[in-house]
C-alpha cells in the first residue's frame, strides 16, 4: 500500500511538473508588448556615415 501511494504521488507530482513546464513555454501578447511591438517598426536606424557625422551615438536600455 505504501508503494503504491509513492508511485501515484511520483506520477501526480510528475505530471504537474510537465504541465507547468508546458504551460510556460506559451507566448500572449499583451497590449504594451504589442505597442512596442509597433513602436519597434517606426524605428529609424542611421547610416555609420551619419553617425560619424554627428559625433555622437544613441543608446537605450
């Protein structure tokens, strides 16, 4: 009886192991994800002849 009950607790912990490693691995876009999303695509990159230009380079974090 014993046994059994560490087997089915084994398989039950297990299974909600995967499940949750499953359920993890899902993507939903939020809206402020699909903002910068949006922002991302009206981003305008210059030249190394333009950065050279103005001296100066623009970075963000």
């Amino acid at each position: 009886m014993k046994k059994y009950l560490k087997r089915a607790g084994a398989a039950l912990l297990g299974l909600t192991l995967a499940i949750t490693a499953l359920a993890g691995c899902g993507t939903k876009q939020t809206a402020n994800e699909t903002q910068n999303a949006s922002s991302a695509e009206k981003t305008v990159y210059r030249t190394v002849d333009e950065i050279k230009e103005s001296g100066t380079i623009n970075t963000t974090i």
